[in-house]
C-alpha cells in the first residue's frame, strides 16, 4: 500500500484557468488522477482494523488526502462539485476513529480538511 501512495499517486495542479473549462484534456485528466486517488483511499481505509491503525491512518490520511487530495479540493471552485468531492472523502473514513473525541474535535492529520468543511 505504502509503494503505491508514493508512486502510483500523481494529481497534476494546473493553473485554475487551463482547469475551469471543464472540457480540456488537462482539466479531465486531473478530475480522473482525483478520483483514482480517493478510490485508493477508500481501498487503503478498508484495511483499518488488519493493519495497524496508525500505519493506515498515516498512508490514508497523512499521505493521501493532505499531501494530494486536499489540494486539488482546496483548487476546486466552492460549489456543487466541491462538495461531492468533500462528501466522498469523507465516506472513505471509518466511523470507529471518530467514537472517542470530544464534541466539537477532530483528528489530528483531519484540521486542515475541517477547516476547509467549515469554511
């Protein structure tokens, strides 16, 4: 899992407005790397509870969602689109790492994720 975090993931970051047309290359090809990203998120949480849950929350959230998938939502214009991408980030992650924190707390490699969700 670790290999492919680091080598298989590359979400290009375009000037917005080569990427606000929706239908260049650029822009569908970046939209493709993003969505391959959060599908390997998705694969990489379901093995939380087999692999030790730092290493899968290092990999999933440490490694792919702050350094590659947060930027490109952070690029994306606010909108209906922005928050699908929100919304299926957030259903890649298990309930179970959230029943302990306090009201109003989240994870410490989720601040600047819930920044954004807060904004």
């Amino acid at each position: 899992m670790k290999k492919s975090v680091e080598e298989d993931v590359f979400i290009p970051l375009y000037p917005k407005s080569t990427v606000e047309d929706k239908s260049s290359l650029r822009s569908k090809f970046q939209e493709r790397r993003f969505w391959s990203a959060v599908k390997l998120l998705s694969n990489v949480v379901l093995w939380d509870g087999i692999v030790q849950e730092d290493k899968v929350r290092d990999l999933g959230l440490s490694k792919l969602l702050n350094r590659y998938l947060l930027l490109n939502i952070l690029n994306t214009p606010l909108g209906p689109e922005n928050i699908e991408k929100c919304n299926k980030v957030v259903a890649c992650l298990p309930e179970r790492w959230f029943q302990d924190l306090k009201g109003g707390s989240t994870l410490p490699e989720l601040m600047n994720f819930s920044q954004h969700l807060l904004q």
